[in-house]
C-alpha cells in the first residue's frame, strides 16, 4: 500500500481512491463484466484508481453526459488508458471540436440510408449463409463462426477490400481494442499502415465507388485529405465498428442462451426485437473510453489537473439506478422513453455507425432465432467475458439439437 499511497497525486482526496483494474476484473464477472462494473456505484460518484497510469473513473450517467459534450475541459485527444498518442491517429475520434468537424462531415457519407441499405443486404446474405452452415453441426463457437465474421464482411463490402484478409484483420482489431500493451498497439498499428496504403494510394489515382474513395474525394474545408488522414479515418471504421459489434451480439446471445423464457418471446413476438435492442444495449454496453483534462478545472469539488485522464464507462451509464429503473434487470417491455443508455456517445462525437449497427443486431435476431431457437452454453467450455476499452465476449461455445 505504501507504493500506492506514494502514486497519489495531492489533488486526490484519499477516500476517493480505489483499487479496481479495468483489464483485470474477470474474476469478479465471469458471466456478466457489466456487473463487476457495477460494483462502482457502491461508492463516490467520481473515484480514482492508480492502476493504468492512475485515473479518473465517472461512474454515474450525470457526469458522464457532462463529460461526454464539454471539449472545453475533457478532450478526445486520449480517449484510451493507458494514455497514448495513438488516439490522436484515430481520425475524428481523436480530436475535438472545430477540427473534428470537417472530418465528421467527410465520413457521414458512407451512413447515408443508400449506403446502409446496401450494407444492411451484406449482413443479411452473411447472417442466412453462416446460421444454414452453423445449425445442421449442434454446435459452434459463436464469436469466431458468427459474430466477427458478420461486421467484418459489412466493413471490407463498405472498403472494396477482399474478404480473405480477415484472417489477419480480425486479430489486429482484437489487439487494438483489448490490449492494455501501448508497444503491442504501435505495433499493430504500424502493419495496418502498410497494409492499407498501397490501397489507399491506388485509389487516390483511380478512385471507385467504396468508402475509402468516399473519403478520398471528400472536401476537407476546401483540400482533399490526405494519405494519412485517409489512413485515420478507414481505421477508425474497422477497428470501431468490427469488434464492438461482434463484441455485442456475444453478450446478447450469451444472456439469450441462459435465458430462453425471453428468447422464447422474441421467437414468438418478432416486434419485440426493436425494443430488444435497445435494451440490450443498455445492459450490455461496451466502451470504456476516457476523456483527458485540458486545463485544470474544479468540477463538483474535485480539483482535476491539466493532463489528467477520466475514464466513462457507457455500461455504468445504462446501470445508473438514478437514470433507469431495476438496471440490472433485461426487460424488453420498458417503454423507449425508459431505456437510457450511451452505448453510442453523445454531442459531436456520437457514433456516426449507430443505426448500422443496430441493424446488424436486429438481422442476428431475425436470422438466427427462427433457424436456432433452442441453444445452450456449452457447459464443459465455460465463456470467455473481458474488459478493456471495449467490453468483449472473447470465446462462447453454443449447443443445441439437430
């Protein structure tokens, strides 16, 4: 304790220390790393952990959306703990407003309703192929046979890019969005660099109708972007959209397959499954992102320094008792107006791939339910749940009768 106690800064007032390691909570959340979360808010509103360089954690949904929209004092120029440059490559989730806002409107594009229409048939044509390979077998390793496999065929459909190349995008991303090693992120980083830049440079020359030419052709405050910004921004695309929606279709099928009165009922009432997602969504949220302080600033009588990093975890938001009634609960019959989460963001930042991704969510459930109503855990192969910057099911072993 003493090493710990001389790590402290003085702007941390004692009680508000903790000892709680975001990549090692495992063991208090085998079968649910939302509730070790959860184990916050049985105290301050605002802690500090050493762990991770020492930060700041948010755990309630009140100052989260405070820090989620005030750029002036908590910036997205780190966003990840441990803090690294990194973040700032991540282009326009690195940056705040006004720069992030040509960068913002170069991506949005590719979100428009003619773009999601043709994605949305991609991971309807994925999602029929794999459940009619999957479900004669009885069994199956839901995350690497369905989950990953789903947004990773939308995101290289959006990039023209060729669907083998998943075979080593997939463990790229993997480290990029759970790894705690900076050395192993650069590392990654710098073989996506030279993966994607010989595309990159093709298209500048001969430009198609994919995302990375959207990008390339987009207006940038009168200038064309360039390479590395090209680079920033189709990053961002794999890497935030691949694993955190793979990640959630592993939670909402591990609840499913342990709760099958509910699956039962999505079966039976398809209309369910809208409001399904968004519950899931609330309960089951993924990132941990952080903030970084840019001045020092008192907020609710803690003194923040300049330089200081605020953790905001989304799945304490959507756990917050204060914000949503029984929050440990999954209930499909809330009201809309009663699901709160931020599972998405919020203000500048909001997750400019959220109505993609629900629909992604909505085809799992309308394409796997009606083939694989009746799936289990696979009790000799117990789930394998992470947390990091994105909250992840790692591994989830499924049985069922064939």
């Amino acid at each position: 304790m003493s090493q710990v106690a001389a790590s402290i800064p003085d702007n941390v007032p004692p009680h508000l220390v903790v000892d709680f390691d975001y990549f090692t909570i495992d063991e208090l959340g085998k079968d649910d790393i939302q509730l070790a979360w959860a184990t916050l808010h049985d105290g301050p509103d605002i802690v500090w952990t050493p762990h991770n360089g020492g930060h700041w954690i948010a755990t309630r949904a009140e100052d989260i959306d405070v820090m989620q929209i005030d750029h002036e004092h908590f910036s997205h120029k780190h966003t990840t703990l441990p803090k690294n440059d990194l973040d700032q490559m991540a282009i326009p989730l690195g940056m705040d407003p006004p720069q992030h806002t040509p960068y913002r409107r170069a991506m949005m594009p590719t979100f428009q309703p003619r773009n999601i229409k043709k994605l949305e048939e991609i991971a309807r044509t994925t999602a029929r192929q794999l459940v009619a390979e999957i479900a004669p077998r009885g069994t199956c390793e839901f995350i690497g046979e369905f989950a990953k496999v789903m947004p990773i065929n939308v995101f290289l459909g959006m990039v023209d890019l060729p669907l083998e190349h998943r075979e080593f995008l997939l463990p790229w991303a993997e480290v990029m969005v759970r790894s705690s090693d900076n050395a192993a992120r650069f590392e990654v980083h710098g073989k996506m660099v030279e993966y994607i830049t010989p595309y990159i440079d093709a298209r500048m020359v001969n430009p198609g109708d994919d995302v990375i030419s959207m990008v390339i052709n987009s207006d940038l405050g009168g200038r064309k972007p360039t390479r590395e910004e090209v680079f920033g921004m189709a990053t961002l695309l794999l890497f935030g959209g691949l694993d955190t929606v793979a990640s959630q279709l592993g939670f909402i099928t591990h609840y499913l397959a342990r709760n099958p009165a509910q699956r039962r009922e999505l079966i039976e009432q398809p209309h369910m499954r809208a409001r399904a997602t968004e519950e899931f969504l609330r309960r089951f949220s993924l990132p941990n992102t952080a903030r970084v302080l840019t001045k020092d600033y008192v907020y609710k009588g803690i003194q923040f320094r300049e330089g200081d990093m605020i953790q905001m975890p989304k799945c304490l938001y959507g756990l917050d008792d204060r914000k949503n009634t029984d929050p440990h609960t999954v209930d499909f019959h809330r009201k809309p107006s009663e699901v709160k989460h931020a599972a998405f963001g919020a203000g500048v930042h909001v997750c400019p791939g959220a109505v993609l991704a629900r629909r992604e969510i909505m085809i799992f459930l309308d394409e796997w339910l009606p083939v694989i109503p009746d799936f289990e855990l696979d009790a000799s192969r117990p789930a394998i749940i992470k947390s990091g910057p994105v909250n992840g099911v790692i591994e989830l072993h499924l049985n069922w009768k064939v």
